[in-house]
C-alpha cells in the first residue's frame, strides 16, 4: 500500500507547484488597475491659454499659476469663485482645491511674455503670482513605490519556488536548498592511497 504513496523525495512524485510569469503580469495589472481607481480624485480641466486669459485672468479669478516642468501650467482659482464657476456646466466637475484649471506651453518664453501683457494693466495688490517648478511623472511615483517592490518580492518567490521544485530534497541533486550538500564517502585505511609529490 505504501508503494501506491507518491513520495515527493523522489523524481516524479509532487512537487510544489510552479507559479506562471503570466500571474505576475496580472498582479502587476491589477495594482495599476486599483491605484487608478481608487486614488481618482476629480482632475483639474485642460483649457486654452485664450480662454484662461478671456476667462478667468481678466475677471480677477486666478489666485495663482504655477509652471510645472516648464511645459504645463496649472492654475489655481481664487476659493471665492471656485463654487461659482462650477456651477457652470464647463466647469462642474473641476475640483474645489487646487488646481482647478491647467494648459500646455508651446513655448516658454512666448508664455512669459503674453503673460506679461495679460499683466500690464493691472495693479500691482491684483496681479497672479507666477512660479515655476520641477515635478516627478507621477507613473514614476507609482513604479518606484509601488510595482519595483512589488515585483522584487514576486519575483524572489518565484525563484525560491522554482528552486524548490528543480531540488526535491532528498536525493536528487540541485536546487536552491541543496547548496553545501556533499555526497559521503567512506574512507578504509586498508585502501592503498596511489598519490606521491611528484603527483602534487
């Protein structure tokens, strides 16, 4: 009856079982998945830098613009007239802290300069503070917080389980737990040991 007893010592009985690259991608899916659905937080709304200026800038409602790595600006609304303009059917879905609103910069230096224009009139207790400032790719964030750890430890048990299922323990060679493991050899004083200095 023993004999009908798969022995996991031996080539052929069970072996742990070997877990697929494909799952890793599917848990690593599935993180970014998660991350993008539950972290969704309304978003500010893309605007053209016309209508910023026709809008928003020359009815006095931007409290501040902020230039984030010199080619995209974010605007910040004053906290007054954030709920005033959402109830604008454009804008309702903005989100009521900052930033509400944002638009790309072709190019910086022509920004500036119509930004200066759009400023030349007004006083100087009204005019929206303009700063600049370098910012990570929140993907990078995420790879670097998120899917790096997380991939390191799939893949370090990973590795331990395909070790363990190449080993078998016992008798067959390899694996990752068979290291330092050495095959016995009986040593008989009787054997004539054939090996002088001119061997060495």
């Amino acid at each position: 009856m023993a004999d009908n007893i798969k022995n996991p010592q031996k080539p052929g009985g069970l072996r742990p079982p070997r877990m697929s690259v494909m799952w890793i991608y599917i848990l690593l899916g599935a993180v970014i998945i998660g991350w993008n659905l539950f972290s969704g937080s309304p978003s500010p709304k893309e605007v053209s830098w016309d209508t910023m200026k026709a809008q928003f800038l020359a009815k006095g409602d931007v409290q501040k613009i902020e230039v984030i790595n010199r080619e995209r600006a974010e605007v910040y609304l004053k906290s007054n007239r954030v709920e005033q303009i959402r109830a604008q059917k454009d804008y309702k879905d903005i989100p009521s802290e900052g930033p509400q609103l944002y638009f790309n910069i072709g190019s910086l230096d022509y920004f500036q300069a119509a930004f200066e224009e759009s400023q030349a009139y007004t006083s100087e207790a009204d005019r929206v503070p303009l700063s600049f400032k370098t910012r990570k790719s929140i993907w990078t964030d995420i790879l670097l917080t998120t899917i790096l750890p997380i991939g390191l430890l799939l893949g370090l048990w990973f590795f331990i389980m395909r070790g363990m299922s190449r080993g078998g323990g016992g008798g067959a060679g390899g694996g990752v737990f068979s290291v330092g493991k050495a095959k016995a050899q009986i040593f008989d004083k009787d054997t004539q040991v054939n090996v002088t200095f001119k061997d060495v």
